[in-house]
C-alpha cells in the first residue's frame, strides 16, 4: 500500500487537537512495508490529520483488519495524544487502547492481533509538510532501514534544517562537513545498512519485552 498525500495540507506550527480529524471519505494517508522473510523495524508510516484517536484509530484499523487479521488492541505513547481512548469501535468489534510512557517510542503505535501478531508503525505528525511526510513514508517502509520512528524524526529534522541552509546559500560548508562524516549516515545509505540484519533482529527482540498490560 502506498500513501496518499494531498496536495495541499494545512502547515501549522504546532499539532492542534481543532484540526479536522479524519472522515471516512478522507483518503488514509498510510504507507506499509513489503513483505519478506526478515522482519522490518518498522511495518510502516501512518500520517493521520489530527491528535483525536479516537476519529483517527478506527478509520486506520478498518483498513489494517483485511490486511492483518483483526487488530484486538492498539498502544500508543501519550507524550504528542492529548487524549488516549480505553477503547474505540471498529467495523462491529472493539478494539481496546492502552499507553506506555517509558517502554513506546513517542513516534511509534503498536497494533496486536491475537494469535497473529504485532506491529509497529511510525506515526507522523500531521501538520508535517507534504516533502517531509514522503521521506519519512519511504524511510519507514525500507525493508532494509533499521531506524526506529524517533531516530526518524530527528533525521528528518535534521535534513530539513540543511535544506533551509543550502536555500540560505550555507550549503557548501554542510556539504565538507558530511564528506568529512560530520554528519550520521543516512537513512537509507550505505554506511547505515551495515549489519542492518542483526540491527533489525536484535530491535525488534528487545521491543517484545514491552509489557503485556498496557495503562489504560
């Protein structure tokens, strides 16, 4: 599946819960990783229209039950959700919702099906600008990448501060700096695919010692 990007979001400063959340005739903008016999970090990049999970998690989950199995149970990090659900409607079922603060990366939700599986899917902000967004969806769907979504946003971030200085005319010196490894490698290059199979195996190990009860 690939994302569906409009062509002309909102850019706001700040992710704001008035934003219009998602309805069932807007397109999910959601994108998944291939499937393969090594299991990706990451299973893929969910760019919802709004903070409300509670308008935003059915419509996502609707979508992943014909792909997936039936979702039984999402988790979420509360540090960028002003409001986390216990549960949410979905298609004729209930999916329960739960938080962990310290062992779920922020940028990341967690879906379960029972007797399934799990996954875990970057979630981008949504007031990220359209370029942003498409970089992070094609970095989270790499079967190869081994970043998970928190180490994604900061290299966003960071790749977009060095578009703003190369637009500015500062770009030379960034350039020297990254020839001379100033900068981590990339998502997606070379240098950060190596040992990219024991990266991904030993990751995705250590995140199935999240415990099983979430806060609810």
């Amino acid at each position: 599946m690939t994302a569906t990007i409009s062509s002309s979001p909102k850019h706001e400063a700040a992710d704001r819960l008035s934003e219009p959340p998602s309805s069932p005739s807007s397109p999910l903008r959601l994108a998944l990783a291939p499937t393969g016999s090594t299991p990706p970090l990451l299973d893929g990049a969910w760019w919802p229209r709004s903070r409300d999970l509670a308008a935003e998690l059915p419509l996502l989950t609707a979508v992943l039950d014909p792909l997936w199995g039936r979702i039984t149970r999402i988790t979420v990090n509360p540090t960028h959700w002003p409001t986390v659900p216990r549960k949410v409607s979905v298609a004729g079922h209930v999916v329960k919702v739960g938080w962990f603060l310290h062992e779920q990366d922020e940028h990341e939700l967690l879906l379960l099906s029972y007797h399934v599986g799990r996954w875990n899917l970057l979630v981008i902000p949504p007031s990220t600008p359209p370029d942003t967004a498409a970089w992070l969806m094609t970095a989270a769907t790499d079967p190869l990448g081994t970043s998970p979504g928190s180490r994604l946003m900061e290299e966003a971030a960071r790749l977009g501060t060095t578009s703003e200085a190369d637009a500015n005319g500062d770009g030379d010196g960034a350039a020297v700096w990254d020839s001379e490894g100033g900068h981590e490698a990339r998502a997606g290059s070379p240098g950060a695919r190596e040992g990219d199979s024991e990266a991904r195996e030993g990751d995705r190990a250590a995140r199935t010692r999240i415990p099983a009860q979430p806060r609810t």
